[in-house]
C-alpha cells in the first residue's frame, strides 16, 4: 500500500455565504475524520465554525485537506477546539493541505488552536490563501516543537512545510520551514533559537493605519517583560502586513495573537470581540 493509502484520507470543503441577516454555512462536504460543529453566532451575524478532527491526533500515513471559501459579504471564524497533535511517525509523512479563499467584500478569520509536533514526527503541510480585492483576512499558524511543558524536545523528527498568499492574482508572500533532526541526544534537539514555538499571524486587505497599532502591542509586550519567553516582530509588504514570533510556550503567544485579532477586528468595525468560548475549555 502506497504512503498516501496507508492512513486517513480527509478531506472537507466549506463555503460561507450572506443570508442577508448573517452568514451561513452554505456548502459543506466532507470525507474521512474532519467535521464541523453546527455553527454558532456569539456576536450576531459572523458565523464562528469549530473545525473538528475527530481521531484527537495525526499519524503518518494521514492526509488532510482542508478548504474554506468566504463570498462576498460573508464574514466567517474559523478555529479547533484545541491542538492538533501529530504523533511520532515510523518513518511515513502525515500530510496537511489547506486552501483558503476569500471573496471581494468577504471577511475570513482563520484562528485554529496550535499545532503540536511529537518527537519522531513526519510532517509535511501548506497553506494556500487567496484573497480577492476587496476582501478581508486574519489568520494564523502556531507550531510547538516537541512538549515543553514537560520538558520533551524535538529530538527526532521532520516537519516540512510553506505557506502562499495572493492578493488578487499577486503572489505576495510565499515562505517555509524546515526543521529536522535524528539525534538521540536531547541536547542536540532542533530548535528555534532554543524557542520551541514558531508562529506567524497575517493581516491582507484594509491595513491603513494597523501596522501602528501592532507595532504598539509589541512594543506593549516588551515593557511587560515577556521578551524572555516570547519575541516577535511585525512588517509590511503592499497590503499584508505578518507578524512572526518565537515563544517557549502556547499560553503567551496565543493572549498575544488574541490580542492582536481583537485590534483588528475593532480597526476593521469599531467593535471589540469575544474570543470563542471554545478557547475557553
């Protein structure tokens, strides 16, 4: 059996749409172990989603794909009920694909929970996302190497990945990671600057005047002495702007891309959101 037949095969589409009233989940296919929870409407009319993946982890073998698409005048959250965990592998790659889209007039926030990296893990994954003009994203990526927490490092292992965006039909953005390691010494484990975590949150569409305001909260970060366990920097190339970040743990960088998220969306409408209660449990 090939690599790609050995494991889950999953694969789920959703297509978010305006009612008039709110948006709706119109379009909703799947396959395999990936499913949504039915939506919710904490704040009015922003449809919040809760992307599940019902085995609790991601072996070699599996292959996820994942696509969402906002149309115009929708405004879609996204986010996972918590980690997704990928396992120690016996040598096979667990693969993870996603393509989003967003229509003109289109509002995505695409705010899953970390994704944490086993030692002996094989990972290969990417991230595609097209933003029409006119539209509107936030989003990010948060990868733990190994379990800090419990003082496990990635010591053995390998994950792959990249991630694009377009604007328009403009390629502006298109990045990687690599990191690998096959040493039995803790000692020479993979490492990010001996930060276990590695994130990066993207802005495209209607940025006059954010950059500052990110700016601000890093700079608020640093007078409140988290450098020591997290450090994170912003830029800003025609319209996207991406902030990256190193952290020793989830909690301080998932309250700073929070943060972040919440000024955002208070830019973009005035108004000031709840994180989902999800993120809560």
């Amino acid at each position: 059996m090939s690599e790609n037949q050995s494991g889950w095969q999953a694969e789920i589409r959703l297509g978010f749409a305006d009612r008039g009233d709110k948006t709706v989940l119109r379009e909703r296919s799947q396959k395999g172990p990936l499913a949504v929870q039915r939506p919710l409407y904490p704040e009015g009319p922003v449809c919040h989603t809760y992307l599940l993946h019902p085995p609790g982890g991601v072996v070699g073998g599996d292959q996820l794909t994942i696509q969402a698409q906002v149309s115009e005048r929708a405004h879609a959250l996204v986010t996972t009920p918590g980690a997704t965990k990928f396992y120690r592998s016996a040598g096979q790659y667990a693969r993870q694909h996603q393509v989003l889209r967003v229509a003109p007039d289109a509002v995505l926030e695409w705010l899953p929970q970390e994704n944490i990296h086993f030692p002996g893990a094989q990972v290969r994954f990417s991230t595609d996302i097209h933003i029409a003009p006119g539209g509107r994203f936030i989003g990010w990526e948060m990868h733990c190497f190994g379990r800090p927490a419990l003082n496990e490092c990635f010591n053995v292992g390998h994950v792959f990945g990249n991630c694009r965006v377009f604007l328009g039909e403009t390629l502006m953005l298109a990045e990687g990671i690599n990191l690998e390691t096959q040493s039995a010494d803790p000692a020479r484990a993979a490492s990010l600057r001996d930060f276990a975590m590695n994130a990066t949150l993207l802005i495209a569409g209607d940025t006059e005047g954010l950059l500052t305001v990110v700016q601000d909260l890093l700079n608020q970060q640093k007078l409140a002495g988290n450098q020591s366990n997290t450090i994170a920097g912003v830029t800003e190339i025609d319209g996207l702007i991406a902030v990256r970040a190193l952290a020793q743990g989830t909690e301080p960088l998932f309250q700073l891309f929070t943060r972040i998220w919440q000024h955002t969306r208070a830019h973009w409408y005035g108004t000031w959101p709840l994180p989902p209660r999800i993120w809560a449990t």
